[in-house]
C-alpha cells in the first residue's frame, strides 16, 4: 500500500516538469508583488518604428501615453486643429486614440466603427437635436457643446472615418482595450450607441432602445468580425487585445449589483479575449487586467473609490507591457513613468457621466 501523500506524488506526472510560472506558490506567492516576472511572453514585437493604433475603453488611454512617452510610434491619425490648446483639444476629443472615436466600450461598437470605415456596412444617419445643436450618437462628447448644424455632425465623422482607413493600412499593431459587455441599441435600426441615449446628449425612449447584456459568445463574434475585416484591409496588421481594469460605473442589468456585474463583465471579455489570442498567431492578449485585479495585488493600485487606477498602478502595468514587448528596462522614460502622469493629464471616459444619476 501507499500513502496518500504517495500516490497524490505519483498521479501528477503532467505537472512534474512544468516551469514555477505554473505555480501560483513559486510564480505569485513567493515573488510577492513587485517580484512577478515571466507573466506574459509575447507573440510579437512592437518596435519603436512600428505604426500603432489604439483605441477602446479609457484605460486605453495609459497605452496610448506610454507609447509616447518612450519614442514609440503611437498614430495620432486625425491631429487637433493647431489653434487648439493641448488641454481644449483633448476635451474635444483629439490625441485621445489613434482617431477621433471617443472611447469604444464594447466589441459591438468597434464593428460597427470599422463596418462603416470600409464599407461592409451602410453608415446610420440617426442624429441628435437638443437646445438648438446636433450631436453624434456614437461619440455626443465628441463635440461637447454640440455642432452647429447636422451637416457638420456628418462632415466630422468622415473624417474620423478617413483618418481610420488611413491608420489601418498604415500601422503595424491595433491595440483594442476591451471595456464593457453593457451596451445599448436601436431596437429598429440596429445602431450601436457608445452611451446610453439620455446620459450625454439625446432623450431616451424605451420603446427604442434596447439594453443589451452581450455574453462571451457574441462578444468573441462580434470581435472576431472586426478581426477579420482589419486583417483583410492590412494582411500584416498584429492585434493586441486587453482587458480594462477599471471597474463599471454602474450597471443597468436588470436586478444586478455593481459587484457581480462587473465581475460578469470582466470575465466575459476575459474569455472572449483568451480564445481569440488562442485561435489566431496574430493575435495576442496581455493581462493589464490581471496585474491590478488579481487577489495577491489586494487592490493596491486602485483610489480610494477603488474604481480609478492610480498612477503607480498604471506605471506598474506599463512596466511589464513594455517589458514584454521589447522596451529595455534602463529606459529613461520608463523611470519618467514611474513618477506617475503629469498633473491635469486626465483620462476621458464618457461613462463617468453615469455616476451622476446616483448621489
């Protein structure tokens, strides 16, 4: 007879000659947290020659930054008029991602982007009129006062339209960050909306809009079809996906608490995301949610309203990303960011609106 100790030894044989990365005691547990090594290992380099686009949720916003700051070649596809200050462009939308999208929260939100841009999909003309100025129902906060006139509303999203097209053929990397799961629709045209009608800009109508709660399955099609068009515009174009750490502001799934709801976000991203990087090698994921949410981090790195990323937390993630991707780790600018974002250098996340409804 053996032991049980014995045949517990004897029955693991798959995991005998795993690395310590498989073990959360020798990868996690004894490193402690700032002593993670080895967590992702990329499928590809980013160069800083490489043309790289960004857009998604508001964490996108860091990568977009970080690029920056250490010489990498981040697409600001559709600059700010030059009269602009830096501080008025951004809350006009400019410099923000690669193009001029405001943030794109769910997959089905970047396909419709992208069906638009190349022509798969006819472009929606819904439009907005409030206290005599015209808003875009896929980006209000665009134009934060409103434009003028509807021709305006068209004339710019053409030429965030255009600056898309231009980025896409030119870059070498589409780095999506992956949001949200909550999204409303059109019920009659099917248009995907980036907000709520009604928060921003617009009047909600419930007999129109429709609250849609994707699960994995439709998020991964969704993704999957935006994809396939990027590659079929650019052969060569590598796609980084990532998961945004920053919790919902809030949730409109009916009976749901904020908790479990962003829990059920976050793990359908997570799975929707992990099985695209596990089908295609031109796809990759890298884990920013795991390096701010995961038990053995305790949610250091969040603000005391243990929503907003902080900005060690952000040096934190961008540390292993540029690690992973080529940076060296005597890079001056990588101490620069360490120290955290310049003061006023805010993110721009529409959905902040929402905390508004609940004192």
């Amino acid at each position: 007879m053996t032991d049980g100790n014995s045949r517990r030894a004897g029955s693991g044989a798959p995991y005998q000659n795993l690395p310590p990365r498989s073990f959360w005691r020798t990868a996690v547990a004894q490193p402690g947290l700032f002593g993670v090594q080895d967590l992702h290992r990329a499928k590809f380099r980013i160069s800083p020659q490489d043309g790289i686009i960004t857009a998604g949720s508001c964490f996108a916003q860091h990568v977009s930054r970080a690029l920056s700051d250490h010489g990498y070649n981040w697409l600001d596809a559709e600059p700010a008029p030059p009269m602009l200050s830096a501080a008025t462009a951004r809350r006009f939308g400019y410099g923000v991602f690669s193009c001029r999208t405001g943030n794109i929260y769910s997959a089905a939100l970047l396909r419709q982007w992208l069906e638009w841009a190349f022509g798969s999909r006819g472009e929606d003309r819904e439009i907005w009129h409030q206290d005599g100025r015209w808003f875009d129902p896929v980006r209000p906060a665009a134009e934060p006062d409103g434009f003028a006139s509807a021709e305006e509303v068209w004339q710019a999203r053409e030429r965030t339209l255009r600056a898309l097209r231009q980025a896409v053929k030119e870059a070498k990397v589409f780095i999506f960050t992956m949001g949200q799961t909550e999204t409303w629709v059109n019920a009659q045209s099917g248009l995907i909306y980036q907000m709520c009608p009604g928060t921003q800009a617009g009047a909600f109508d419930a007999d129109l809009h429709q609250f849609i709660n994707q699960d994995a399955g439709a998020v991964q099609d969704d993704m999957a079809a935006a994809l396939s068009l990027l590659r079929s515009v650019n052969p060569e174009l590598s796609i980084l996906l990532t998961v945004s750490p920053v919790p919902l502001t809030a949730t409109a799934a009916p009976g749901a608490h904020a908790l479990a709801a962003n829990g059920f976000t976050k793990a359908v991203l997570r799975a929707a995301a992990g099985s695209l990087a596990a089908a295609y090698d031109w796809v990759d994921y890298f884990p920013s949610y795991e390096l701010l949410t995961a038990p053995a981090f305790g949610g250091l790195f969040f603000e005391p309203n243990k929503r907003t990323v902080a900005a060690e937390g952000v040096a934190f993630v961008m540390r292993h990303f540029l690690n992973s991707f080529g940076a060296p780790e005597e890079n001056a600018a990588l101490r620069k960011l360490a120290e955290g974002s310049p003061e006023g250098d805010s993110l721009v996340c529409e959905e902040m609106i929402l905390d508004y409804y609940r004192d």
